[in-house]
C-alpha cells in the first residue's frame, strides 16, 4: 500500500511537472514574441480575429509590407488602392526572406475605392492545423463594418492565390 501511495504520488508529480513545463515553455514563446495566437476554445472564428486586430492589437498599428507604405495601387481585381499591414512576425519573414511565414503571422489588406473609400479588408492568419493543404492560412473577407461574409478555408481566396503556393501565397514580394 505504501509503496503504490509513492507510485501514485511519483505518477502525479511527474504529470504536474510536465504540465508546468509546457505551460512555461508555452508563456515564454508568448512573452518573446515568437508565436502569437488569437484562437478561441481552439477555434478560429472571425469575429475573435476582428476583436484582436481592432482592439487588442490595433492594425493600423502595425507595420506596412517594407516599399508599400500608405496607400498603394493594387494589381489585384478587387481594388484599385490598397494599404497591407503585417503583424512582426509576417514582418520579420519578409524582412529575413524566411520563406514560409510562422504561425500566427498576420497579413491585413485594406482595399479602397479610387475616392479613397474603405471598401474591404482581407485577412490571412496563419493557423497551425487549420488547412494544412493550403500552408494553414485562414482566410477572411470583411466589411469595414466588420461583418465577415467570407471565413475559414475559402476556396475563393484560396483559388486566386494558388498561383503564389510557392510563396506562401502572397502576392505583394517574395520571401525566400
């Protein structure tokens, strides 16, 4: 009996300790600024990811693709000017011509009417495990109302951006 109390107990401090050690390893990736996650109970949904990139992290905070500062004309059918903003992880891939964003990068698209007009916003949010046929980007179209008509893995976004597979599927510059 006392001999299986000490196994019990040798059994439970041993899971302890590796909980800890992956909540510790966890946090630090997060306090250094190596992963960033916006999920919610380990579902990405629209409205969580407006939440954090208009509240908690503002994007328009955030840096410009290097060269495309401010407004910019799109050579994409959807808008005539456009601003791109990256999160530092997306950033620190263009800038190091990583190859693959991480995930957790962040790429925010604000497409204008030629008056200058907010017309949508497009987002890629690197999810890992959300689509890994597709890099694990998660796609959404919205409203600058932040309505999202469009969410997840959509194969309008995904269509038009296949063409860019081999880098990462974006169309701004290349990463390698």
């Amino acid at each position: 009996m006392i001999i299986r109390n000490r196994y019990e107990n040798s059994e439970r401090m041993m899971k302890w300790l590796f909980h800890v050690s992956v909540i510790f390893v966890c946090f630090l990736q997060y306090s250094m600024g190596i992963a960033e996650s916006v999920e919610t109970e380990n579902r990405m949904n629209a409205q969580r990811l407006w939440e954090y990139m208009t509240t908690e992290k503002p994007y328009q905070q955030y840096s410009y693709w290097p060269g495309k500062d401010g407004f910019y004309k799109s050579s994409m059918p959807a808008a005539n000017i456009q601003k791109l903003y990256l999160n530092n992880l997306a950033l620190d891939t263009v800038v190091n011509k990583k190859g693959v964003f991480p995930h957790g990068s962040l790429l925010i698209k604000e497409m204008y009417t030629d008056d200058k007009k907010l017309n949508l916003i497009t987002v890629m949010y690197k999810e890992k495990g959300f689509n890994p046929s597709g890099n694990d980007w998660y796609w959404v179209k919205y409203k600058p109302d932040g309505e999202a008509p469009l969410e997840g893995n959509v194969e309008h976004c995904i269509e038009c951006h296949e063409g860019t597979k081999g880098n990462d599927y974006v169309f701004t510059g290349i990463i390698k």
